[in-house]
C-alpha cells in the first residue's frame, strides 16, 4: 500500500475510534513514522480535495464521507458541515437536522432541546441556511422567529400572533390579522419556548403539524393552507410532563449538548472562534496568554456556550481598553482581564494536564488569534448588539481623555461601563448562575465572605435572609473595603444608637468584621459595624415608619365652635376620627393660642408632618414659628373651607405625603407658603439611587441605569445616602417638592410611601431594570397624554388634570377595592379631563338614563365617587353633577379587574 493511502487510512480508522477529527501527531504516532512526513502526506491528500482539513491548534483533519446524508447536497462545503467538522459533538444533531430538512416533501417539524445557551437558536437559523444551500427552499423564503415567552402572560395574544386572528375574536380584535404561520409560507418558523403556548394554542399548532392546515383565531369555518416547517425549541426538561406532549407529536426530536459534555478539542475550537469573532471586529489580531487560555477551556460555564461567548467579549473589551488607554502595542488578554468566576478555572490544571498540553503549546506563552487566517464560519446571522462597543469604547476614552480625568480613574469609568454594558447578560439567567455573574463586579473572595458571613448571621439570628441581602451586601463590603484600603475615613453618626437598639445584630456585624479584617488584611473601622449590623435587621429601612401613619391634621379657627364643627363633618364624612379641632375664641390672645398649637402639633405628628388649617389672620404664620421650635414639618393652609378640609382629610388618611397634599391645594390661592424654600420648579421625573454613603454603589447603580436607559426619557438619576434617616427623608421631601420621584433604586431595603422601590438585586440580576423601564414608560406616556390634551382642552390645562385625576381615579381605587384594568384608566382620564374642561367652560351635564335607579344600586359607591371628586371640584370651581358621577362611578365599577366590589 502506498504511504499515502497507508495514512488516509490511519486517520479514517482513528476518526471513527474518536468521533472526531484527527491531529498529523495523532496519525503519525499510529503509523510510528514522522510528524512532518505525515503532515505532508494529508496536506496532499486535502488538496486533492480527499479530506477536510481545519485551521487551529493542532490542525484536524477529517475524511469525506460518502455514505453519510452529505452526499445529497451536491456542493459538498455548505456552513453545516464546517461547523460539523471542528464541533464533533454536534455531528449526530447535523445528520437529524439535514435528514429534518431533506425529508420528503416538505421536512419534518423539529423540535431541539437543550439548556439555556447550547445553540437551539443558532442550530434553527443552520437549519434554515441548509435548507437553502439544498436547493429545498428558496433563497428569499422567509425564516420567521418567534419568543412564545414574550407575552406568556397574554396566551390569547400568543395565539393572534402564531395563527393570525379573526375580526371580533376578543375584545381589541378589531379588524383580521395575519399571523407568523401565515408569513412563513414556503419557509420556517421558529418557535422558541414553545413549552409557553397555551394548551389551546398547543392543539392549534398540532392540528398543523397533523393535516398542515389551521384556522385563525376566532375563525371558525375558513381554514388556510401553508407549507411551513416549524422549528420549535425549549430549555425544558425533556422528561417534564409539559413536553410529553411536543415530544409525542413532533416527528424529529434534536438534543443539543451542553458545553460540560463537550470535548476539550471542541472547548477550544469555540474559544478559538469567538475570539476570532472579536478580532474581525477590532480589525486586529487578539493575542492571550497561555494561563488565560487555559481558564477559558477548563471554568465552570454553566450557561453554555452564550455564557462562554459573552465571557470571551467581556475578556476582549477589557483588553482592548488596556491597549488604548495604555498604548500597549497589542490587544493581550492576560489574567487580569478574566472576570472571576473563570479565572478559577486554572485550578482545575492539575486534573487535565496532559490533555490541555496537547491542545495547548506548552512552549507558547502567548497565542495569536486573527480572523483573517482560517475566517471562522459565519455560523449565525443574528445581528451583535455589540458591533459599535469598540466604537464606543474608544471614542469615550478619548472624551475622557481631552477632559483631562487622570488615566487611573479614565480606567475605572470604563471597567464600569464595561461592567455594566454585559449586565444585560445577567437578565436571563438561573438564579445560581446570576450569583456567579455578580462575580463580575465584585471580587470572588468577596463573595464567599458574604456566605460566610450570611451563614453566621442565619444562624446566630436565627432569621432567613433572601438573596436580595446578598447582592446588597457584597457590593457594599466591596466598597467598604476598597475604602479602608485606600484609608479613606469611615464615620457613622450613629453607631451607638444602632447598638442599644439593635443588640445582637450588633454583636454579628462585630464578628462578621473579624471574618473580613482576617480575609483580605485590612483593620475595619468600628464605624463599619453600624453599617454592617443594618444589614442584618430583618426589617426593610422604613422611612415613613410604619405605613400606617398618617399625616396629622390640626383646624384651628376663630369662634367658639366653628373648627370642632368643622373636624366633625370631616371625621364622618372620612370615616375616621383623624383631624383635631382648636377653638380660638375672640377673646384668646394668639400667643396663648400659639402655645395651645405647638403642644397638639407636637402630640399629632407621627413623623409625616402636620398639616394646619387655619381661618386667617395670626393662625397663618403659627406653622413656621412651630417648624423653628419644633423641626416638625408643618404645612399651613388658610381660609379654608370645610369641604377643602375633608379633602385634606381623606387625603391624609389614605396615607398621602404631606407635600403631596399641600401640593394639591396651590393653585386654590388660600395657601401660605410656609418653612418650605422654594426650588425653582422642574417637574422633572427623577430616580433616586441610594446606599449608605452616596458614593459607592449609588453611583454605580446610576451608571447602570443610565448605561440601559434610553436617551430619550427625560429623566435625571440621583444618588444620594442614607447615611441618616432623617437626612434622607428630608432630601426626598425636598424633591418631592418640585419633582415626580419614579422610584428609589438602593442596596438597602426602603420604604417611602407611594414610592416604588427596587434593590439592587432585582436591578443587577433580576426583572429590576424592566420593572424601572415600565414605570418610566408609563410616565413618559401620561406626559405625552399631557401634551396632546394641552391642544384640546380649552379651560384647563391639560398637562397639570392629568395627574390630579389619576390621582382621584387611585383614591376610588383604593376605597371601593377596586382595580381598574391598565387599558381603561387612560380612557377614564380622558373622560374625566373632557368633562371637567366642558364644565368649567359652562358646559351642561349629560344625562345618565336611569339615574334614580342606578343611584339606589349603587348608593356607596356614589357616595365615595362625589367624596373623592372634591378635590377637583374644588380646584376648578365647578359642580360635578350626579349624571356625571354616575358615568365615572359606572366606567370605574364596569372596568375592575377585582373579582367583588
Ligand atoms: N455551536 C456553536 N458554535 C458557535 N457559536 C455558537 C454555537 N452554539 C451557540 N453559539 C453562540 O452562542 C450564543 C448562544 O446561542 P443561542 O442563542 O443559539 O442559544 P440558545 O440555546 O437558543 O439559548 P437560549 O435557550 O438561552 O435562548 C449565540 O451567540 C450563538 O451564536
């Protein structure tokens, strides 16, 4: 036999031993003959075009196949079959996958299953790329893609979008609608989480598969006939009895592996790829150190390969910014440029020595990477959201540059906006992986003190701490010691307040000190502790107190019974003995009066304030000279009439800040400014970011949130520290005045009354960011309503009713239990704004037919519905007549979405 047939047939008999393709050592030590020769001999053989041959470390050579489903494609090099060739894992999926697309007629529908980031979107879009390199589906047929989780919560709208739906099939479905199946006619369409539709929706799609016809929804005679392959994938577990059924019903079943599964060769050809991928966008070779490399093939990598990618980005972009702002002479990821949790995979050497010598040069401490040699295949066509980072990168080092910031902290910016920039990752993953990724932005000693510490606290209090402490937590003693070490000073005013009043979580944060002082060499300040033992109370940091306070309510009036009459009414009419009455009568001299006032302010005052309704005269400036004495906020309103006091009333004892309610009285002209000094007003939206120094984590929780936020919302980000309840209460109260706060985003647990408050755990691994994304949202579309009503209402103004109203609408809610459903309250606003600008331009009401009997069915209702609209009433000077009521009363009973009134 000739030599070189000799070693084709080495390497084919060694690809079948393996299962993948074949180094020349590999065959060299099989035949006993030289490296090189054979090397030779299968350079030959691949220019004949006999083997297949792949760039990397080592080279791998693999025979063509002639029996295998390869065949029937006559261009045998299609994009499959390059990824079959370096991914010997995926070989078995290739051949399910092409016999899936070449089966007569028409495919069969495929269902891949496999974890979170294996490649079932990628392998669809293959599967799609092959079909058109077959000839089986034209090159323009469309490849549709569709999330069945973006709206599982919506299983009708689901539905609409995968079938199409029929005019008047549900409420909204106001005209016909083609739906996905429909547009993938002649081509295929990939369902991703397909274990998200709706048993409804699941026997549609399977009366597809079965007869290749379906109906829209709502349809109930005309079918509609498609030739479409589904392609439909899930994370799920394939013995879960939720896809018993896909897996009964779908012909072809693909299992993806995940990456543990894999060989290290293959490891190693996806590391070479993705940074090939980053070189090709940088435009220059990425060069990594041995170690590096070596991290990369062996670190626990549970989100598969979309971790390992992502991991590899983060890696390169960290490079990158060492080369610019260091003018290093290349890219060279080192070590250092490792996000923790895979720098820990040089541990594991020691198990895999022998193999990663092989894959690795042993006498290479640095390895190059360019795209241009041996360009890796473009195996998916999803765009990179990622194209400009470089771009964006270099152009802010340049800014920061020119602004003359010092190269260390231009370093820090950019590793934070790196950091924050792959965030995003962290929304879709496990809760252990997400502790995992948080090791990107705290160091993983950090970490594990954290558990420790966590470990200690559980069982010394004997309380259960959520995850949400733990994010908290580790980014504070990140902070805390990058502080000491730097020996800035630690202070806590209170320290010795915490420790009468929180005792043994004292003694925790004491040991816990001793855990972190032992760890990383530092002397912590006993400052610290205080902070420390904060974390460890089990209660959230309250900043109203409990929710039940209210806001105090004192009427003082001149007569001798006029304010006790007047605290009456207001008290029957809410329900609730809250306000207090002082009489002053004629005779009285206003200094004794004053002293009378301190005393009942200070008795009614919980800690939200108190709110002074006076007649006139003295009474006006009592409020200020109490706020001297006292510190207590008071806020006076004079001339006041008795249904603008039980307007004030309600408003407090729905629990509303003191601000707010004073607020809604301005433009009444019966107010007295009071302590307050005025800010120029904004009405700027506003997040607040907070932690216990208003430096560390609050800043960086801005930048995160600005990083995400689109430039487009009108929003200005504030952090500050809560360092000091008071302090803080008062900073809020103070932008309270003059802005509308959307939320308080915060490493410690807060609670303002009508604030929403998100942690910095939901924000860095959780649905945090959405949330604040939906609030913001939903304000910037109230602000455009405003606008747009600006141009339509006559009398009023259209930017200021829209929030007073949808503050009746929230009073309503709250007192009849009910919830509107989100899509109405627009439309009552609305009614509302165009009712109240047609009153007061002298309008007449419109009649509500079957007043008298409505009025009888609903006698509570009503009652509320009159009450809550006072305010408005009151501000505009108009009458809102009960044909009216009875119209808001019935949109707001007929759209609740509460099961009882
Ligand atoms: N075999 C592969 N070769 C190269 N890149 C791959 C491979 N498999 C996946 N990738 C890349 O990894 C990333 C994640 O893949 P993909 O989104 O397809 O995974 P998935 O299984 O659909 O994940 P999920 O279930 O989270 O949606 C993508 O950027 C993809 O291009």
């Amino acid at each position: 036999m000739k030599k070189i047939d000799q070693v084709y047939d080495a390497l084919v008999q060694l690809e079948k031993k393996f299962n993948r393709g074949i180094s020349a050592y590999e065959v060299s030590q099989v035949l006993k003959n030289d490296r090189a020769n054979v090397s030779r001999y299968l350079n030959i053989l691949y220019i004949e075009n006999k083997i297949l041959k792949a760039e990397g470390r080592p080279v791998l050579y693999s025979s063509l196949k002639k029996d295998e489903v390869i065949t029937v494609v006559q261009d045998t090099k299609n994009s499959v079959d390059e990824i079959t060739l370096r991914q010997q894992s995926l070989q078995i999926p290739i051949q399910q996958a092409k016999a899936a697309i070449l089966y007569p007629p028409r495919g069969l529908h495929t269902l891949i299953l496999g974890e979170t980031g294996v490649g079932k979107s990628m392998f669809a879009e293959l599967m799609y790329q092959f079909a058109i390199e077959a000839k089986v589906i034209d090159t323009e047929a469309p490849f549709i893609r569709f999330n069945c989780a973006d709206y599982a919560d919506n299983p009708q709208l689901v539905m609409a979008q995968v079938f199409g739906v029929k005019k008047g099939a549900y409420t909204g479905a106001d005209k016909d609608k083609e739906g996905l199946l429909k547009k993938a006619d002649g081509g295929i369409l990939f369902l991703d989480e397909v274990h998200r539709l709706s048993p409804q929706g699941q026997e549609m799609l399977f009366t597809y598969i079965d007869t290749g016809v379906f109906r829209s929804l709502g349809e109930t005679e005309k079918t509609i006939q498609v030739e479409v392959q589904i392609i439909a994938a899930t994370t799920e577990d394939p013995q879960s009895h939720l896809l018993n059924t896909f897996t009964r019903r779908i012909p072809m079943i693909i299992t993806l592996p995940p990456l543990r599964e894999k060989s290290l060769a293959e490891r190693y050809y996806l590391i070479e790829y993705f940074i090939k991928k980053e070189s090709k966008r940088i435009g220059k070779s990425v060069y990594v150190n041995r170690n590096s490399l070596i991290s990369l093939l062996l670190y626990d990598c549970p989100n598969n390969i979309g971790q390992l990618g992502s991991d590899i980005q983060l890696s390169c972009a960290k490079a990158f910014v060492n080369y610019k702002s260091n003018k290093e002479e290349y890219i060279l990821i080192t070590q250092s440029d490792l996000p923790q949790h895979v720098k820990k995979g040089m541990m594991r050497i020691n198990e895999l020595r022998d193999e990663i010598d092989q894959l690795v040069n042993t006498k290479c401490d640095i390895l190059r990477f360019n795209f241009r040699e041996d360009v890796a295949p473009n195996i998916t066509s999803k765009p990179s959201d990622n194209e400009d980072f470089y771009d964006a990168i270099e152009k802010k080092l340049e800014d920061l540059k020119k602004s003359g910031i010092e190269a260390e902290e231009i370093n820090q910016i950019i590793n934070i906006d790196i950091e924050s920039h792959f965030q995003k990752y962290l929304g879709n993953l496990h809760e252990d992986i997400r502790i995992q990724e948080i090791s990107k932005i705290v160091d993983v000693e950090v970490l594990e003190t954290v558990e420790e510490i966590l470990r200690l606290a559980q069982n010394k209090l004997e309380r259960k701490y959520d995850k949400k402490i733990y994010y908290g937590l580790a980014l504070h003693i990140h902070g805390f010691i990058e502080r000491v070490k730097k020996g800035v000073k630690i202070y806590h005013p209170k320290l010795n307040l915490i420790r009468v009043e929180y005792p043994d979580e004292f003694l925790v944060a004491m040991e816990s000190v001793k855990i972190i002082d032992k760890k990383f060499h530092v002397q912590t300040p006993l400052d610290e502790i205080g902070y420390l033992t904060l974390f460890f109370t089990s209660n959230p940091l309250d900043i109203d107190g409990d929710e039940k306070i209210k806001v105090g309510i004192l009427v003082i009036m001149h007569g001798n019974t006029t304010a006790s009459s007047m605290v009456d009414v207001c008290n029957t009419l809410v329900g609730a003995h809250h306000a207090a009455a002082l009489d002053m009568p004629l005779s009285m001299k206003p200094l004794d009066m004053y002293e009378l006032a301190k005393k009942q302010i200070v008795k009614l005052d919980r800690g939200r304030g108190v709110l002074l309704l006076v007649d006139m005269g003295s009474l006006t400036n009592f409020g200020d000279m109490v706020y001297e004495e006292t510190g207590i906020i008071v806020k006076t309103i004079d001339m006041v009439s008795t249904p603008i006091a039980v307007d004030a009333c309600r408003k407090a004892v729905l629990g509303r800040d003191i601000n707010e309610i004073y607020e809604s009285f301005k433009d009444i002209g019966c107010m007295n400014k009071g302590f307050v000094k005025k800010i120029k007003m904004t009405n700027k939206n506003i997040i607040i970011t907070a932690c216990f120094t208003g430096e560390g984590a609050s800043e960086r929780l801005k930048s995160i949130i600005e990083e995400k936020l689109s430039n487009n919302y009108n929003i200005e980000i504030i952090p500050l520290n809560i360092l000091n309840r008071k302090g803080f209460k008062a900073s809020i109260n103070q932008y309270k005045e003059n802005h509308k706060i959307l939320a308080i985003v915060s490493t410690v647990d807060i609670h303002v009354n009508d604030i929403p408050f998100i942690s910095a755990a939901e924000m860095i691994a959780g649905d945090g960011m959405k949330y604040l994304e939906d609030i913001v949202k939903e304000e910037e579309n109230y602000v455009k309503i405003g606008k747009s009503l600006k141009n339509h209402l006559k009398y009023i103004d259209g930017e200021k009713i829209i929030d007073e109203i949808r503050h009746t609408i929230s009073d309503i809610e709250s007192l009849l239990n009910l919830k509107i459903r989100d899509e109405a309250v627009i439309g009552i606003i609305l009614h509302v704004s165009f009712l109240l600008d047609k009153l007061k331009g002298g309008g007449k009401e419109t009649t509500f037919e079957g007043l008298i009997h409505y009025k009888d069915q609903f006698n509570r209702e009503m009652i509320i519905v009159k009450n809550c609209c006072i305010s408005l009433e009151n501000k505009y000077k108009i009458d809102i007549g009960e044909n009216e009521l009875a119209y808001i009363c019935n949109m707001m009973i007929s759209n609740n979405e509460n099961e009882a009134l």
